[in-house]
C-alpha cells in the first residue's frame, strides 16, 4: 500500500470531519464559515504574491529558452518559429498554445521497454485530454460560482451556466463541468496510483491536492443532485463574505461546510504548492525568453573584470617546451 496516498487521505477525511463537527456547534459555524474562509483568502494573497514576487526579482542574464527546433540562422535554412522564437510575438504564440492549450503536455511523451527489447516512446494523449479537462472544467465551475458573490448575476455568467447544463437532463439541471471535473480528478489520482514509475516519484504533496479537489467536487455534487442545499441562505453567506458584513443564516447543512472548508483549505495550501504552476508558468524563462543567442550576443552583467592568461600569452611561455614535445605552435 502506497503510504503517501493513505496520509494525504486520512488528512482530507479529518479536515471534513473537523468542518462537519463544527458545522454542529454553534460556537463553530462562524469561525468554520467566516473566520477560516477570510483567513484562506489572505494567506493566498500573500502566498501568491510573495512568490511571483521572488520569482520576478530572479535574475536571468542568459538565454535558457527550451526549444527543439531550429533557430533563426542564415536565411535559407528553415526556422521553426514556435519551437525556438526569435521574435516577441513569436513568444507569446508560443506562450498562448502553452496557456491555454497545455502544447508542452501534448507532446510529453513516456518511455517503455518492449518485449523486444528496445525502447520505445508513447505520446501522453489520455494524460493532455484529462488535463486540459480537468482545467477547463475547474474554470467554468470556478465562473459559474460567481453567481453567489454577484448581485445582480451578470449575463455572461447565465449564459456560461447555459451552455454548461445544454443537455437538459434532471431536474436540478446536470451541469457537465461538474461530473467533467470529478472524473478528470479521478483519472489522475488513478494514473499516480497504477503507473509505476508516477507512483514511485509521486509524494503525499502530490495526493493531497487531488483528494482535496475530489472532497470538493464530490460534495459540490451532493448537495446540487441529492441533499438539495439552500441556495438562497448560501448566497446570503457568500455575499456578506465578499461585502464585509459576513452572517451565518440558519438552514445551512453540514455538508456545505465541508465544501465551504476544503475549499479554503485549498485556496490556503494553493500558493505553497506544486499548483502555483498556474503563475509560474508566466515567469518561466524556458518559455517567455526569445531564442536569440546567434543574433545577439548576450553578456553576463556581473562580470567583473579577471586577470586572464590568453593562449598566445601561454605559447609565449612555453613554446619551446611545446616543440621539444612535437605539439603545434602558431608562431615558430
């Protein structure tokens, strides 16, 4: 049993116990509620903050662009603009195929033995589909909730909830990025669990996330299909949160503050965590740097001037040595 993924379980299984105790205790509900969730908020202001913060003071003199392709050289030899960008606009091509299209995991590819022997390479299809499913539907749910911390509910949000439940089916209306993000979730948590080599370099860092998002998820689920939550006491929650007037009504079950506490759990753990990729790949100096290192010489600003010893200087020194030796001089 993989004792990585069974920590970062019990974890999650206690901190919805903790919110579900607290749901119970009304001396509970406004810290589970109000204080904990204005507590979440700051520490992902200031985590996400100081961390692209520290990230844009690093100093990066040299060129250290990732590319596989060829950059731009003599004119007739073929430049591949998006693989090793030479320009400005190249970059951010390239940067927007990475952003919102995952173009890196795309072509991600994993490594096997066949029985023959050799080695062979596999695209990561399932890995880049789930993915990219995993992130779009995590944003649409994240837009369609703007509709408890907006009054009036915008129009776009409407239509974003609109094109979410097209297919008409319940009563509640079965919102697809919610069961899209469930089984997205599910697929990766699988994936660290059966593929040997993610499971070998997989940590509880890396599970605690994913049961996270599942408990989110799940009892996101529950209470829109079968505990059937009060939307409008919710709200009411939600909007004394975003206006400073916070309240706690009556009627809000257990189950939504355990959605309510993972949720700030997460937002909390976010910027101290491997997920902040979401900022970082933005700084990236593999990807947001042009690969222009043959049209323009780039020199390290901190060099400091040292007393070098130049190869004629040292042939000076030595170059009857180097005949007596037979090695090749420049100058006889």
């Amino acid at each position: 049993m993989n004792v990585n993924y069974v920590v970062s379980l019990m974890a999650v299984i206690v901190l919805s116990f903790l919110a579900y105790a607290g749901a119970r205790l009304p001396g509970l509900q406004v810290f589970f509620g109000v204080v904990f969730p204005y507590i979440a908020v700051l520490l992902f202001l200031y985590g996400v903050s100081s961390r692209v913060i520290g990230w844009a003071r690093s100093p990066v003199p040299f060129r250290i662009t990732t590319t596989s392709g060829q950059q731009k050289t003599l004119p007739w030899i073929k430049h591949d603009a998006l693989e090793n960008p030479a320009s400005p606009w190249a970059v951010v091509g390239r940067m927007f195929l990475e952003v919102f299209f995952f173009r890196s995991l795309f072509r991600n590819t994993r490594a096997k033995l066949t029985e023959s022997g050799k080695l062979a390479f596999n695209l990561e299809i399932w890995l880049w589909l789930f993915a990219l499913a995993f992130h779009y539907a995590f944003l649409t749910v994240l837009l369609r909730h703007l509709r408890f911390f907006l009054e009036p509910v915008p129009a776009c949000v409407r239509l974003l909830e609109a094109v979410d439940g097209f297919l008409q089916v319940g009563l509640p209306v079965l919102m697809l990025s919610g069961v899209v993000l469930l089984a997205a979730v599910t697929f990766l948590f699988l994936r660290r669990l059966f593929v040997v080599q993610v499971r070998y370099i997989s940590l509880a860092s890396d599970y605690f996330p994913l049961f996270l998002l599942f408990g989110i998820a799940f009892t996101g689920l529950l209470m829109r299909y079968f505990t059937r939550a009060d939307v409008v006491q919710i709200k009411a929650l939600a909007m004394g949160l975003v206006t400073f007037r916070p309240v706690v009504p009556d009627g809000i079950t257990g189950i939504f503050f355990i959605h309510l506490f993972l949720v700030s759990v997460l937002l909390a753990y976010f910027p101290f965590s491997k997920l902040m990729h979401m900022g970082g790949v933005f700084l990236s100096p593999t990807r947001n740097m042009m690969g222009n290192t043959r049209a323009v010489r780039h020199v390290n600003p901190w060099n400091y001037p040292v007393a070098v010893h130049t190869y004629q200087e040292y042939e000076d020194e030595f170059r009857e040595k180097m005949k007596e030796a037979g090695l090749p001089v420049e100058k006889e």
